[in-house]
C-alpha cells in the first residue's frame, strides 16, 4: 500500500472516530428550532458569511446547540477560502501547534489528531509550527468530515429587513444574483471583514496601482526578480511578504516602519488564557478600553523565524523611524520621502494593515450609518484617547451590532446581525478572526444565537409543551416475569 493511500486511509479512520465522539456526546443536540415559512423560499434560521475557521467552527458550534438549519456563504472558490493558501504568504501559523479552535474540545478534531493521521505521532512531536498549507488541508477535512454546508461563489451585496426577516442577496463571480432568506445573519469574514485594507493616500493618490500592491493582494513576485522592492510595515505581513520576494530573487528589499525599534512583544501570547478569553466581554468599557489600548499599542511583532527568514539574505535591509511621508514617479523610479533622505525603488509592498470603517464593505455598507461605534457611547479619560478603537463597532453580549438611534427602522434588523470579524476585539476580546480565542469566542456566539431564537418563539415552545402527549408510562399491568430455561 502505498504512503498516499495509507494517509488517505488514516484520515478516512480519523473521520470516523470524530463522528462516533459526536455521537456520544450528542445529548440535546437534536434540532428544536421552530421552522419559518415565506412565500419566497426556505428561511434559514442562520444564514453564515464566510467559509474560513470562524465560519465554519460557528456552523459546527450551532449545530451542537440544536440549530441545523444553517448554510455558509463564501466568495472564494472551493479551497479558497480564508488567506492561507491566497495572500496569506508566512511559512507556518503564527500560533503555537498546541492551540485549538475549530474542533471546540472534540479531541479527535484537534489538529494534533489530524496532523498525526496523516504524518505520524513522531512527526507531531518534532514539529514547531503547523504550515498554511496544512492548516488549509485541516480545515478542508474538517468542511468534509463534519458535512459543513458551504455554497462557494456567493458574495453578499445587500441586507435588507422585511417582517422580521433578513433579505440577503448574493451575487456570483458572472454577476447573477441570488436572494436568501434569514432570521440570523453572522459575519465571519476575518481580518478585514469591518472595514478595508489600507493604503496611505500619499501613495495611492501620487503613484499608478501598478506600482505598488497591498500585502493582502496577488503579487506577482516572479515578474519583481533583480528589481528593488521597498515594504512599509512594521507587522508580520510586511515581514512575510518582504521575505518571499527576497526569496523570489528580488535584488534589494529595504523595509521601513516609522517606530524607533520593531516590536517585540506578542500581546497575543499573554491573551491566551481562559480567563481573558472567555470573560474579557464582561469587563466595563473602561477596563475594556486601557485593555485594548495596550494591545494595539504593541502590535503583533514577526516571529523569530520570520525575522530570520529576511534577515539571512544579505540584500535584506530595515530601517526603523523611517516612516514615508510622499511619493513620486520620476521616469520608471519611485521615489520615496522620508525624514531621513530619499529612497528610490521599482515596486512597493505595503503592510499597512486595514481600516475600520463598515461603509466599505458591500455587505454593510447599506446599514453602516445605523451601527453604534464606541466612540458614539464612551468618552474616555483625557489623554487616552484613540481614534483606532473608537471607529470600531461597539457590539452587544452576543456579538450583534447596536443601533445608534433605538428608533431607527433598522434597529431591529441590527439586533439580528452578529458581527464575528477582527472589529469585534474591541468589544469582545480575542475571538473573531483568531485561532487563539476562536473556540471562545464561538461557543459566546453559538449560545447566544440559540438564546435569542428561543425566546423569540417562545410561546411557540410553550404550546408544543402544552400539546405534548406521547405516554411514557404505557402499562399498568405487573412486569412480565421472564422465563428461566
């Protein structure tokens, strides 16, 4: 038998084991919601937007609390979903292997069970972080396993309300349009999912797009061999990205952050205890506030590895506070600004993450205006203010927006939309569009769903309760005496 078909074989037996688990712990996990009808079409009762780790786990969360009728929506492909195999472009996961999320305690999901199916107890143990690749290949067997419904091709332009029901309408990749009805609506849609990627003005307004690209776009490194690439970004995608063109044969890399050194400290290793992860949500506004003013003061620095990734080509070079302050084309130059002189490049790279603004996004671009943002509905001290944190939405206990007006028409319609995206940290901490606090933040998510559709078909429940009539006791007789031989 051959290598391929024992690993093959191995995962098919994995598979297995996940379900007979399930089975075992599937105690009130049967369906109980009340189904909606419309003239137009099925009702979901949760309609999911986005296919990666936070919307499939979500769906899978859902699931073991009874709610079955749920579909997942994504733009991308089959496989293509999520940033690990598209623009995503580190080596291996950030995270440490030991980190779970997608398989919400069922130990035979873990990526443990997974990876050592495939390759072996001893190839686990020798490994210091899961590849993209392989993360990507563990989430498909998850999708696969678990019979996650994805519908590929789909991406979501507008979200209207009518008699308590969402109206969503998708489009695909040929522009044909789709409508789908729902009660509940989840964003997962990662990093990016509240806003935009960034790009700073002076180079978007001064410079023609083919001389530049966002770290989250398709690059074409192969066409950059022997030509100087300048990246701003201090960030692990700047490093990332900086990295892979070096390996692609770039002839120089000079990337330039506007920090003094380049961060070092991982905030996001001291947030992985159970503790911030499962109650940070509850903290008042203020702690929530000085919280996440330290984390985003930090940043997330590039691994050791990465680091080092760069750092091994001698035509790598980093300069720190040397933030670009304009460019220019001179001929088929680029010429950058800085306090520190001119640098003059053939292409840019630009780490500069992304903007926290629900208007630019498709899917919330319609109700954007109607969404309390914390800087609505919390003043913080003098002198610790933050524009970043205050343009973030301020979310409810169960991740649904808040109107900025209680009488607004779509008040209501806010209520039933569930933002699990990376604008959510403010509010919720670390779970949205991260492995570390996904299993948290999920299972925070899952249960508050499944409570607000109880309690909205509340009476519904009480009048099954009222017509139930199946007899458990059926006899009256003395017990049948079985026969000795």
């Amino acid at each position: 038998m051959s290598l391929s078909q024992q690993c093959s074989d191995a995962l098919t037996e994995l598979a297995a084991k996940v379900r007979e688990d399930l089975a075992r712990i599937g105690y009130a996990s049967g369906s109980w919601s009340i189904p909606v009808t419309h003239e137009d079409g099925h009702v979901l009762d949760v309609a999911i937007v986005g296919a990666g780790q936070g919307g499939q786990t979500t769906c899978f969360a859902l699931r073991r609390q009874g709610i079955s009728n749920v579909e997942v929506f994504d733009r991308a492909q089959r496989g293509g979903e999520g940033p690990w195999v598209t623009f995503a472009r580190m080596l291996t996961l950030r995270t440490p292997k030991h980190v779970t999320g997608p398989d919400l305690g069922i130990p035979s999901l873990t990526p443990q069970s997974w990876y050592e199916a495939r390759y072996g107890a001893e190839a686990w143990q020798n490994l210091d972080k899961i590849s993209r690749q392989d993360w990507q290949s563990y989430l498909d067997w998850i999708r696969d396993t678990l019979e996650i419904p994805v519908t590929n091709d789909q991406e979501l332009h507008h979200v209207g309300w009518e008699n308590g029901l969402l109206r969503l309408t998708f489009r695909d990749s040929s522009g044909n349009e789709t409508i789908r009805l729902a009660r509940k609506l989840v964003l997962a849609t990662g990093i990016d999912g509240g806003g935009s990627w960034h790009i700073p003005s002076f180079i978007s307004d001064a410079l023609p797009k083919s001389a530049y690209a966002h770290t989250h776009e398709t690059i074409d490194f192969e066409a950059l061999r022997g030509k100087r690439i300048g990246v701003l970004g201090a960030g692990a995608s700047a490093f990332d990205n900086a990295a892979t063109a070096l390996e692609k044969g770039a002839g120089s890399v000079d990337l330039c952050l506007r920090r003094a050194k380049i961060p070092a400290v991982n905030p996001y290793r001291w947030m992985e205890n159970a503790g911030f992860l499962a109650h940070f949500s509850e903290l008042p506004d203020l702690q929530r506030w000085r919280f996440m003013c330290r984390i985003y003061s930090l940043n997330q620095p590039p691994p050791q590895d990465t680091f080092w990734r760069c750092r091994r080509h001698p035509n790598f070079a980093f300069h720190p506070g040397t933030p670009w302050t304009s460019a220019r084309m001179e001929g088929d130059e680029i010429v950058i600004s800085t306090p520190n002189g001119e640098m003059r490049f053939d292409f840019l790279i630009i780490g500069t993450g992304f903007t926290i603004d629900l208007s630019r996004r498709p899917e919330t671009r319609d109700f954007a205006s109607s969404v309390m943002l914390w800087r609505d509905c919390f003043t913080p001290p003098e002198g610790e203010e933050n524009a970043l944190l205050g343009s973030h939405p301020y979310l409810g206990s169960r991740f649904q927006f808040e109107p900025l007006d209680p009488a607004d028409p779509k008040a209501e319609m806010l209520e039933n939309i569930h933002n699990f995206t990376f604008a959510s940290m403010p509010t919720m901490g670390l779970s949205g569009a991260s492995i570390s606090g996904m299993r948290f933040g999920v299972e925070k998510l899952a249960r508050g769903i499944a409570r607000d559709l109880f309690v909205a078909d509340g009476e519904k429940h009480l009048a099954s309760l009222l017509a139930y009539e199946t007899e458990e006791l059926i006899s009256l007789d003395p017990p049948l005496e079985k026969a000795h031989s």
